[in-house]
C-alpha cells in the first residue's frame, strides 16, 4: 500500500504546481486557481460545470474536490489552464481550506462565495464564518510569504485595493479582501417571489457585504442568460478574461454589481426605522448590519449549520459488501465494548 494519503498527494501537487509559479519577486502567475465555498446544495458544482461547458448532471461535494479547465489561446501557444477547488459541507468543513491556498500556491487564488439565496435564516452565519475562516488563513499565509518573498507580499496588499479607484468617496471606510473575491447569490427563481422588504433587506445586506470587502457580487438561478454572466465573471477570474462593467443595482432584477462600483451613499443606510438604530449597540458598520439583518432573518442554531450527514450512511454511496462488512464490524466492535465493560466489573469485584 502507498505511504502517503490521496490527499498528502494532491496537497504535494498543489504546492509544486504553486512554486513553480511564484519564482523571484513580482512574476505574473500563470496559471490561475478558484476557489468555490458557500451554502451547503447553493449550486456550486453547477456553476463550475457550466463554466467548463461540461453537460452532466451536478453530484453533491461529500469535502473538498478538484477539476481543471483549460482554454485556447491562439494557434501553436499553449492553452491557459485554470484550478478549480471546491468546499462541501457548507460551514462544516473550514479546516479544509488550508489544503489548497498555501503559502506558495496563495498568488494564483481568487475566491467565489455562493449564497443559497432561497435560506435568507442561514445567509449571514454561512457568509460569515465562511469569510472569516478564509481571511483568517490567507493572512496567515501572506505573512508566511512576506518572510520568504516580501516584495510579492507587499504586491498583494497593494493589488488588494485595485478595484478601488484613489478618489473613491468610500476608500477609508472598506477592508478589502486579500484576494480577489466575487459573491453570488444563487436560487435567484426563488428569491424573486419573496415579500419586497424581505428582498429589499438582503439586496442592501449582500451589497454593502461586497462593498465593504471589495468584491463582486451578482445573483443567478438555472437561467441561462444569468448563467452567462456568471460564466464570464469566473472566466475573467480563471482565465483573465477583461472585466464587465455593467452594473444593476434594481431589487427588483437580479443584482450585477463589478467590484468598486457600488457606494455607500447608493447603498443607504441599514433597514431599520431611525428610532431603532440608536437602540442597537454595534462596534462597527458591519456589526450594526449583522444585527439588523438578524432581527428580520434570525440565524438557526449553529449546530444546525455545522451538522453534516455521515457519508458512511449516505444511501448515494452505498456499496453492498463494504456496507455489510462495516455492519460486521460495528457489530464486533458492540461485541468488544461489552465483553471489555464485563472484564472490568469482574476485575472491581475481584479487587
């Protein structure tokens, strides 16, 4: 049997691939990763696949899974291929981001947040602990960077505020998010029939969210002109493909809004009657948002969010004679825990 696991392997590949990219200071990378994490069943695998041009139908991410895509330059130039990561389990598996954004592979990455629309109650948690978890480790990793290559570090908190222009009225008021960041808000064929104050709420929400933190945000659903623009934006982050500059800030249609477009004046302030913002105690704007936010779309439990279905009884990976093996052994191992529960009564009557 090999030594190593499937996932010591492809963490290897992932840094040898990352290095082989990032020698001396200020190289432009290559090849380009993006990173997909989000709402447990929000439509992550389907945007990929559609981005790929791949006709098959979406499986369930059980953790963390890759695919790649490549795309024609020209004649005789070799094609531009681009990573393509993905997160399952919604909040559930955040220790897993580590495996593919490292300190050699960080220069390549962009991230893409998909928002399950449909469940306003788990949008906030999922988006913030998501984001939370993901910032957390990039910072790390830039610091780890700035020890060994410090001229590239001092690129990337430079390139963090390229989407915002030097005389934008909003500049001192955002933290951009280390790499380049896009939210999409899926499910948008359900969203559009909710109450307008509740659609009013989360629009205002999601773009004040991506503002704050410099990044994209735009809604879709299994529309295929939605579907369209979402694929462009993946390939401009894949492939660096030129940006769209079309903007639509309409509750009412699906929300398009490029990175440094928005503003907190367009924006408005959060939802709430005047009387009632001096009632909610908040240290900062994101936090006043959270708690209004919170008090139309109350979270669920956190268990609820990090509970995740033990794949071992997952009726879509059943296989007869593992299944039944694991039953016997689950039944040797009852058996185990009684006959070793019998010896140590029997060992505390005898002492």
């Amino acid at each position: 049997m090999p030594s190593e696991t499937l996932w010591e392997i492809a963490k290897a590949e992932v840094e040898k691939r990352g290095s082989n990219g990032s020698e001396g200071d200020g190289v432009e990378i290559g090849e380009k990763s993006v990173f997909f994490i989000g709402s447990k069943n929000g439509g992550k695998t389907t945007i990929i696949l559609r981005c790929l041009d791949r006709d098959e139908p979406p499986k369930p991410t059980l953790a963390l899974e890759y695919t790649y895509g490549r795309r024609a330059k020209g004649h005789n130039i070799p094609k531009d291929i681009a990573h393509f990561w993905e997160l399952g389990g919604g909040t559930s598996l955040l220790d897993l981001i580590s495996i593919p954004i490292t300190r050699d592979t960080l220069r390549t990455f962009s991230i893409v947040l998909v928002l399950d629309l449909s469940k306003p109650n788990d949008l906030w948690p999922t988006m913030e602990n998501l984001l939370q978890a993901t910032k957390l480790h990039v910072d790390k990793m830039i610091m780890k960077l700035g020890k060994t290559n410090s001229k590239a570090a001092s690129e990337m908190r430079q390139k963090m505020w390229s989407n915002m222009q030097k005389d934008h009225p909003d500049r001192e008021l955002i933290d951009p998010f280390p790499i380049p960041l896009v939210i999409i808000g899926s499910k948008y064929d359900i969203f559009q029939d909710f109450d307008s104050e509740k659609r009013k709420v989360i629009c205002k929400t999601l773009r004040f969210v991506a503002h704050y933190y410099g990044a994209s945000l735009m809604f879709t659903s299994k529309s295929e002109a939605l579907l369209l623009k979402i694929r462009g934006v993946i390939n401009q982050l894949a492939f660096g493909i030129d940006k769209s500059k079309s903007i639509c800030v309409d509750q009412n249609k699906p929300l398009f809004i490029t990175a440094g477009l928005d503003s907190l004046s367009h924006i408005g302030s959060p939802p709430v009657p005047d009387n009632d913002i001096g009632k909610l105690h908040a240290h900062s704007p994101m936090e006043l948002w959270k708690k209004v936010y919170g008090k139309l779309f109350p979270p669920k439990s956190t268990n609820t969010l990090k509970d995740v279905k033990d794949p071992a009884k997952d009726p879509q990976y059943a296989e007869s004679e593992v299944d039944e093996m694991r039953i016997q052994k689950d039944q040797e191992l009852e058996q185990y825990k009684r006959s070793s529960s019998k010896s140590w009564k029997q060992t505390e009557l005898d002492s």
